[in-house]
C-alpha cells in the first residue's frame, strides 16, 4: 500500500507542472501579441488628433 500511496502525489505534480508551463508560455505569447495591437490601437486613435 505505500507504493500505491507514494505513486499517487507523483502523478498530480506531473499533471500540475505542464499546466504552469502552458500558463507562462500563454503568458509571453498574449504580451507579445498586445504590444502590436497597442501600438495600433494608439496609433489609430492619434490618427484623429492630426
């Protein structure tokens, strides 16, 4: 029964590890993906002002 209980923590931390993972790559790719879009964005509206 040890191995059982000992196997069981092992696997929640492998299922845990990718979803961090998939949260800081979503992360670096949701800024990089804004930046242009706030530059469009402000570059749109001072388009007005001129």
């Amino acid at each position: 029964m040890e191995q059982e209980e000992l196997s069981i923590p092992l696997k929640q931390e492998n299922v845990v590890r990718p979803a961090e993972g998939n949260i800081a790559t979503g992360l670096i790719w949701g800024i990089l993906i804004s930046i242009p879009l706030w530059i469009s964005v402000i570059g749109w509206i001072l388009g007005f002002w001129h």
